[in-house]
C-alpha cells in the first residue's frame, strides 16, 4: 500500500518517475559470507565449499577474525549469535562476557562514590570472562558437521602466514600507540609503526589456537592456556580467577520475535537490549508513512529519533542480564505500549530528553565489535556479533597468548546516571554484581518475508548499533534501496541522552538540519564519527544473494 501511494504520488508530480537505477554488492547463487575481512570472509566460504554447513563457518570466521582483525576479532572477548535453519527453526546462542567472581558494585568508584576515569575501559580490571572459545565450541557441538580439525586448520596456517595491514588498519595502530603503552608493560606486537602492505604474523595466537584445536574449549578454560592467561592477568593487577574460567559457560537464549509491515524480525534477546530496542523502534514508527516522507527527511528523522529517544530511555531503566533482573519483555515490546510512548510527539517540536523517562509498566513479569553475515548452499543462515568492547578492548595484550582481553566491564553501569564510554546512561539493572553479564546493545539479527529467509544483518558501533540495524532494514523495506546502497546510506542516531541527533559528517542536507534546528533538535557532526560497519545478506525475489559490505570499513563479501 505505502509503494502504492508514493508511485501514485511520483506519478502526479513527475509524470513518469522510472526507478533509479540500484547500485548492487557482490552477488552470488548459493552461499555468502559478508565480515569485517577478506580473508575471514574467504575461509568461512572455504569451508561451506568443502560441504560444511552455516554452523561450521562460524567457528571458522569467529576465529578468522580473531587474526585477521584483533581491532574487534577476538578470542579475549565474546559475542552472540541468531540463527535461522532452513527449516526455519530460530534461536540465539550467549557467549557474552560476565562479571569475574571478586568483581562487586562499586568497583570503579573513588571512596567518594565519583567514577574513577578508565578504570573500567583501559587494563585488567575492565576485563570480563572471555566467552568466544565455549561460544564457538558450543556452536560446533550442536550444529557442526565438519571436525574442528578441519575448521581451525586454515584459520592457524592464516595465523603463521600472517595478515597484510590495511591502510585503515595502519591508522587505527598508528593513533592506539599510547594506549598500548599505557595498558601493557612490556612492548607489544602492534608497539610498532605497522604500515600499509606490511604483514604481522600472529606465531603466539597459532600456537594458542593449535593446542585448542587439539584439546578443545577446555583447553582455554581449564588446560595450560587457562592457567598461563590468569597469571598473566594477574600479574597485571587483574582479578580473574581460574574458578571464572571454569564456571563460564555460554547459554541458549529465546530470540525475540516482532513483525514490522510484512517482515518477520528475529533479534538478540537480553543480555543484549538489541532485540527490544528494534522492536521498540520499529513498533513506534509503523503506523508512519515513511517512504512518502523520504529518505533522512526531516519527517523520517524526526519519527526515528522520537521513538529512539523513547526506548532508549526505557533501556537505561529496564535492561540488564536477565538472570539477574526481571526485565517486562512482552510488555516492551508490545506495539501498543511503544504507540502509546509515542502519544506527545508531535512534528510542530522535538520533546526533550528531560521530559522523557521510562515507560511505566505495571507488571513486571517473571519471567570494537564486528558483525558477521552467513548463508549456506542448505539455506541455513546466521547472524553473529562479535566484540572486546573498544577499539583493541582493554588494549592489555597477552603477549604470551597472542591476543588481546576486552574491557567489556565498561558496559555495565558504574553508577546510576553515569555514561560509559558510548555515553549510555544505566540504572540498578544494570549494576555490577559477581558472574553477571553487562548489558550489550548488539543486534544480530535475521528477518523473514512471506516466510522466507530475507535478510541477514547487524554491525558494531556501541550504542549506535540498534539505529544502524535499523536504518538498514529501513533503507531496503521503506526506500527501496539494494543491500550494498542500504548500508553505505548516511545514518544518524539518537540515544535519549545525551539529548542529540548524531549524524555521519557531509551526508546530510543544509536544510534538513536548518529545519530540525528550528524545530528545537540539537546535533553534533563530528569530523570523524562512523556510525555502524553493516555486514549484510539480502535474499532477493529470484532467490540469489545480495551482500552488503560496508564501505566504512574494509568489509568484503565472498560466496558461490
Ligand atoms: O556490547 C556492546 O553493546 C558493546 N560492547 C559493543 C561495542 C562496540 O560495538 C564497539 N565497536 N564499535
């Protein structure tokens, strides 16, 4: 109906209003894999090609990445899945990081309750319990079909070969210098002016991932690696524990489940507020007509960043580790709850974030990240978001090992109303408390059309991951863009507080923002903000597969 009315419309204004012309990813019959890498992109296509299935390539492009690309690849950090199997049965595996057993509430605090600056964002103590390795082997266990002598063997000659830096990577290790220096005590493999074309080597990593390979997940959890990975951390003033390694364990988790128009949308479910949010969003702006509005028009925006700045407001109240915290999911994400949050918008004025609180909901029921796309030849398909948290994580690199530990600590809140690094403002929710797992904004998720699978997505971005993920999904199901064009699109992103629009520099028009100003919108337009790196797979009608590989990145789409 809403492609209807703007051909209609298009048709009085123009006359005749042909289609512009759609510019296309990578496209291809069978399989695809869409991540932050070539070559990690390559080998998980490598081993559908053997006859491996979607599952057997995650394990391969997980720990692909953890080489490739050790900016948010990882082993030292940890991540979650949404799959869709060709028999459209769903679900969601959590291999999200969790609280060390001595961590506690205040950890981070001064003894006058003030937030000590980087405590929990730079060395050993903001690391939490690694969940990548008992994330993939659990994967593996369930789904694989492949040896995970098969899968890791050419992830470990990758890692002997070694990786060329790209000009992107030469900058991102050029400005992490000083981190590096102040996070670790002895130099580093990356304290050094890597350039473009240079290849690093990753022996220590190899030589991990080999005796993985051999013993499996207990290997790191238990076995020599374990052993050596907690002396090293707390020899650096870290407090994980063995007892941490050994009681991690990744869980299972119901995906959450939301239509928008005709898709049926699949997303992570808490520890991650992803799912909630997209769906917080997307219910709140349904009944708008947003293609007759058009693409970043002062309308379209106003609607997205109203129903942003809702949910994220309810994020910060109601979210955390749900094994921890009673979170009222089916009221959250109910579309009568978020149309009711979206009652005192109006297009005359933005409403400020100060007059904007939590939703009230009477019963409460019991109840440097990078995203990876995958679609096997059996139709099988996943969704994986991977992270240590900041750009190299803690920067605190385990020489010894050969990878770096995240600081995903910082992703809990510290104390009420203080932001973390991504400005995110957390309540009691999300407080620290012993084996709990920090609130997450990832959002891998996997959309169904008339039944079919339709899109596979997610990026990282911190905060900005849910808004990113969603203006893709916009971009193709409103404006009719291809998968590539809707994730090179200019984004923008709001997040309750701090009170703003975020947008993408040079990509919006003077008059949009002229607008919005007058209409009492604030934004900051920074030089260097990248908001999202979107790896995406759109099925399209005549069944092939489109990639979406961001251009913001040195994103690569492979398949057959
Ligand atoms: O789980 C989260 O929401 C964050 N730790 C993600 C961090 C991230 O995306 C960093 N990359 N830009």
């Amino acid at each position: 109906m809403k492609k209807l009315l703007l051909f209609l419309s298009c048709s009085l204004v123009l006359l005749h209003c042909s289609p512009p012309k759609k510019t296309h990813g990578l496209t291809t019959q069978n399989a695809m894999i869409v991540s932050a890498r070539a070559e990690a992109s390559q080998i998980g296509v490598a081993i559908l090609q053997q006859g491996g299935n979607a599952f057997d390539a995650m394990v391969a492009t997980e720990l692909a990445l953890a080489v490739a690309y050790p900016y948010a690849g990882n082993i030292g950090g940890g991540g979650f899945m949404v799959y869709r199997k060709n028999d459209g049965e769903i679900g969601a595996l959590d291999y999200r990081e969790k609280a060390p057993l001595a961590a506690s509430k205040n950890m981070y605090l001064d003894h006058n309750e003030e937030v000590i600056p980087g405590k929990s964002t730079l060395g050993a103590l903001s690391v939490g319990v690694p969940g990548t390795i008992a994330g993939v082997f659990e994967v593996h266990r369930k789904f694989g079909t492949l040896s995970i002598q098969e899968i890791l063997s050419p992830v470990i000659a990758l890692a002997k070969r070694g990786v060329a830096v790209t000009s992107k990577q030469a900058h991102r290790i050029a400005n992490y210098q000083s981190a590096f220096l102040e996070a670790n005590k002895d130099s580093i493999l990356f304290q050094k002016e890597w350039k473009e074309n240079d290849t690093i080597r990753y022996l220590a990593l190899a030589e991990t991932l080999t005796r993985i390979q051999q013993k499996g997940a207990k290997e790191f959890y238990k076995g020599e690696t374990a052993k050596r990975l907690v002396k090293f951390m707390q020899e650096n003033g870290g407090i994980l524990t063995l007892e941490d390694l050994e009681k991690y364990e990744p869980k299972w988790r119901k995906p959450i489940r939301f239509s928008y128009d005709d898709l049926n949308i699949i997303s992570m479910s808490p520890p991650s507020s992803g799912g909630i949010c997209l769906a917080q969003i997307m219910n709140a702006i349904e009944p708008f007509p947003l293609n007759e509005y058009g693409h970043n028009s002062v309308k379209a925006i106003q609607v997205i960043t109203e129903a942003e700045r809702r949910s994220y407001a309810d994020r910060s109240f109601y979210l955390g580790d749900p094994d921890f915290v009673s979170i009222p999911q089916e009221a959250l994400i109910s579309k009568e709850y978020s149309q009711k949050r979206m009652a005192n918008f109006s297009f005359e004025k933005a409403t400020p974030s100060s007059e904007v609180s939590h939703g009230n909901i009477q019963i409460i029921e019991s109840d440097e990240t990078t995203h990876y796309s995958i679609v096997d030849a059996f139709g099988n398909a996943i969704s994986v978001t991977t992270t240590i948290n900041g750009g190299y994580g803690s920067k605190l690199y385990c020489s010894d090992l050969g990878f770096f530990l995240n600081n995903e600590m910082d992703d809990f809140s510290s104390k009420p109303s203080s932001s973390n690094m991504f400005g995110l403002v957390g309540a009691k929710a999300n407080e620290i408390a012993p084996e709990k797992r920090m609130l997450s904004s990832m959002t891998p998720t996997i959309i169904e059309k008339n039944g079919q699978l339709y899109m596979i997505l997610g990026t990282p971005g911190g905060s900005t991951i849910i808004t990113s993920v969603l203006q893709t999904i916009l971009n193709v199901h409103e404006f009719d863009m291809s998968m590539q064009e809707a994730v090179n699109a200019a984004r923008f992103h709001h997040q309750w507080l701090p009170d703003e629009i975020q947008l993408e520099p040079n990509s919006f028009s003077s008059t949009v923002i002229e607008k919005l100003k007058s209409l009492n919108y604030q934004f900051t337009e920074s030089e260097s903000l990248v908001i999202g790196k979107v790896a995406a797979i759109l099925v399209l009608e005549n069944g092939t597969l489109e990639g979406g590989a961001d251009k913001r990145g040195d994103d690569a789409a492979a398949g057959f």
